[in-house]
C-alpha cells in the first residue's frame, strides 16, 4: 500500500489564500480603466482645460508610473528576500501595507479644485505614480505567497489555481460594485441628480471607497490565517545578486518576458467602457460586457489546473495562447459581420466568454512557473529568493503595463479619432462608425497579435519534466538534512 502523501496546509488556508487575492484584484482589477476615464472625462471637467492636452498626457503618466514601479518591484523583492519576521517574508508587507494602499487609491479619485492647467498635469503624475508605488508593495508580495505556501509543488500548484480562480472573480468585482452604486443612488437621488453626479464621475469616487473597504477587510482575512512554510536561506541578498537573479536565470527571463512581447494584449481593457456604452449602448452594460469574460476567465483557472494534469505547463501556456488568439479574431469578425446595432449583443457576450478562458492561462500558469523557477534556482544557488523571482516577472509586468497604458490611451484617444464631452451634464459624446470600427479592433484584432507574442519566449522554458522532477527531489533531501543540522546544533552547543 503506498504512503498517504503529506499536506502541509490546511484547507481553509487554500481558501483565504484566495480570499486574499481575491480582495486584491478588487482593488487593482478596478483602478487602471477607472482612473483613465476619471483623468479624462470627469477630473477637470468645466475647468476650462484642452482636453486634448490632459488627454494626451494621460499616456504618458500611465507610462511614467509604470516605469516607477517596474523599480519599486525590484526594491521590493530585494526587500523582501532580506525580510526576517516570525510571519515570515513576504506576510508582513501585505498585511501593514494594505491601508495606506487604499488610502492612496482614493485620492486618486479625488482631484485638486484648480483652474491651473499645469498643477493638474502634475497631480496626475504624482498621485498615480504613488498609487503604483504602494501597489507594489502590496501586490507583489501576494503573488510571491503562492511559492511559501507548501513546499510540495503539487500541492503548491493546486493552491495557486484556487486562488487565482479566486483573483479573476475579484478582478471582475469593481464592475459589480459600480453596477450596484449606480443602483443605489438613483433610487436615492432619483434619475435626473444622478446623471448629474455621473457627469461629475461621483459613481466612481463611491464605488473606489467601496473596493478599497472591501480591499482591506479580504487581506486582513489572508493575514490572519495563512502561514508561510517553506524556509527561507539565512543569507542576506545584494542589491547586485537581486539584479543578476533576475537577468541570469534564463526560465526565470523567459517567464518575464511573456509580458514584454505580449504588452499590447491588455488594451482590450482600455477601449471596454467605450465598447459597452458606443457599441452595445449603455455603460452599466460594461459589466454586462466583461462578466462573461470575467466568469471565462475563472472557468479558464479551473480547465488551466485539468490541463495542466495533462501537459506541461509549457505546452498548457502554448496552447492556450494559440485559442486566445482565434477566439479575439472571431469575435472581430463575427461583430464586424452583424455590425453596431442591437443585434451584436447577444453573440458579443457568448463570444466573450470564450474569449475569456485565455486568461485563466496568463492567471495561472506564470505563477506556478515562477514557483518552479525559485525552486531551480534554490537548487543551484542555495538561496532560496521567491522575492526577487516575483519581482524580477513583477518588474517585467511593470514595464509592460506601463506600455499598455501608454498605447491604450494613444489607440483609443488619438489613432480612433475619439471625441470627448465638452457638455458638464453629458457624459460622453457622440462617435462617428469609423471610430466604432476602431474601438473593436482595439478590443480583439490589436490584442490577438500580442497574444501570440507572448508565448515567443515559452518555447525556450525548460524547468518541465525530468529536469523538475529531480530538482524537487534533490531540494527536499537538502532540506531535510539542514533541519537535521539546525535540531542538533544546540545539543552540540550545550556539550
């Protein structure tokens, strides 16, 4: 009879690893789109500004913070791989910087009462800038949890899966919680006072002030219950070894670099407020329009985690990339083929759901990657630096993103030809169908190309079969055999 295989967590600590990256994906899911509409369309309106300036410099302050935080990930990994607490690494900085993270994510939505062009540029840069900062500090060192949670990568992989289900839920949530804000003040305020406060973005600052209490109350859910439990090396890492870790290990940079060459595919997310109000009619239905991509996206974790019995995860990122990329150019064609009108609804949402089971892919599989790679580089080093393994994709995905948010707004502001509202009481202005046309090239043509870039670098990843097997195998004997040197070193002491 074989030996019953040893579970290191419990499973309500799979649950509220989860439940912790659940609440932050609520925040960060939400704050991206919604900070770009805020700075565009609602932040200064009738302040008398060009809304082509401010609209253009909203780029470059997506591309600027995104630069700051592409450093902050490697001080923050840097950091963390020299953290030495009784809650381990990576804990302590999720748990203390989880308030002055949502403190700053609602400043961002409430801009400076200013008639000075010049000063509004500024605060846009800063108070991004910072928001992107604090989230670093956050956000990385959650993602890093999945690599201390166990040393057993099966069950390593299981619980990543689950939680990355989870995050892909909350990745959707903000949406649900505009939805039911909008509810909420019409029947208080009544029809006309809210449109009114929706001209002026309120909506929005409502709705941030929610995601960030429920930010909060997710992760301190996390903190308390989830252990680290896989020891860290005692040696301290220099600023120098951070850098080398990162650039030097070849799995770990072709992981990293899958956001390099496939920046562009999250500009979807740019253009889905304006699907939803120019395409399909309303925007309330953005959540109508993301949900089935959002519940896509959590199926695609779950059918990730069966394929993954299956293949490699190699060949699961490869396979997945191939089907993103023909999902987004069917959904083109088929949108294109019925037109804008009330009849693209329906099939724009199925279309979307299996869209959004690519995703689960770019949700899961990096992580559980990522995992294997600090376990290689354990294996040759000695050292074990989840820290700086998450920081090194972590900075990668920084500089990436802030590509995105430099060509998101460029595509939807400059290259569609979009016009914004100069009426205080209409949100949003009228726009011509050769813009249409370009909002759902930049929502599925523009996105399926970087798709396929992404998986570029995979087929250079190696840390798969044999090669894995034998490095898990070998680091558990070393681990073994240090902790029997750790127990009998006091006894040794005491003769």
């Amino acid at each position: 009879m074989s030996e019953k295989k040893r579970r290191y967590m419990k499973k309500s600590e799979i649950f509220t690893f989860g439940i912790g990256l659940f609440g932050v994906a609520l925040l960060t899911g939400w704050m991206p789109d919604y900070t770009q509409t805020f700075f565009a369309d609602f932040a200064f309106k009738g302040k008398g500004f060009d809304s082509s300036v401010i609209s253009s410099q909203i780029s470059a302050v997506f591309l600027a913070a995104g630069i700051i935080g592409a450093v902050i990930e490697l001080v923050t990994g840097f950091l963390i791989d020299n953290t030495r607490t009784k809650l381990g690494k990576a804990k302590p900085w999720i748990g203390f910087g989880a308030v002055p993270m949502a403190i700053i994510a609602m400043l961002v939505f409430v801009a400076p009462d200013t008639k000075n062009q010049t000063l509004a540029i500024i605060w846009m840069y800063v108070i991004y800038s910072l928001y992107t900062a604090v989230g670093c500090a956050v956000e990385r060192p959650a993602e890093c949890f999945g690599a201390l949670c166990s040393p057993d990568p099966s069950e390593r992989s299981s619980a990543i899966s689950i939680a990355s289900f989870m995050k892909s839920v909350g990745q959707s949530g903000g949406m649900v919680v505009v939805l039911v804000v909008g509810i909420v003040m019409k029947a208080v305020m009544g029809q006309q006072q809210y449109k009114n406060a929706e001209a002026q973005g309120l909506d929005l600052i409502i709705s941030t002030a929610v995601c960030a209490l429920g930010f909060i109350l997710f992760v301190m859910i996390f903190f308390m219950n989830n252990k680290e439990r896989v020891p860290y090396t005692r040696e301290k890492v220099s600023l120098k070894d951070a850098v080398k870790v990162v650039f030097t290990n070849k799995n770990l940079l072709m992981v990293s670099l899958t956001k390099l060459t496939g920046f562009g595919r999250g500009v979807y997310g740019t253009v889905s407020l304006y699907i939803a109000i120019y395409l399909l009619g309303s925007k309330d239905l953005k959540l109508a329009l993301l949900l089935p991509m959002g519940i896509g996206t959590a199926v695609g974790t779950l059918l990730v985690n069966f394929v993954l019995k299956k293949f490699s995860t190699k060949q699961t990122y490869i396979l997945f990339c191939v089907y993103g990329a023909t999902s987004l150019a069917i959904l083109y064609f088929v949108a294109t083929g019925i037109g804008f009108r009330s009849a693209l609804i329906i099939p724009f949402l199925i279309l979307n759901f299996f869209c959004g089971l690519q995703h689960g892919n770019t949700n899961v599989t990096p992580n559980i990657m990522i995992a294997d790679c600090v376990d290689e580089i354990e294996w040759k080093t000695g050292k074990r630096q989840e820290g700086l393994a998450y920081a090194g994709f972590g900075l990668f995905a920084k500089v990436a993103s802030a590509f995105t948010k430099a060509l998101g707004p460029w595509l939807l502001y400059t290259w569609s030809g979009y016009l914004v509202s100069t009426d205080a009481n209409v949100a949003y202005a009228a726009q011509s169908d050769s813009t249409l046309n370009k909002f759902l090239m930049i929502y599925t043509i523009i996105p399926a190309a970087f798709v396929i870039l992404q998986g570029v670098p995979i087929l250079f990843y190696d840390m798969v079969g044999d090669k894995k097997e034998r490095i898990v195998k070998e680091l558990m004997i070393r681990r073994a055999a240090a902790a029997d040197r750790d127990f009998d070193e006091p006894a040794n002491d005491a003769d």
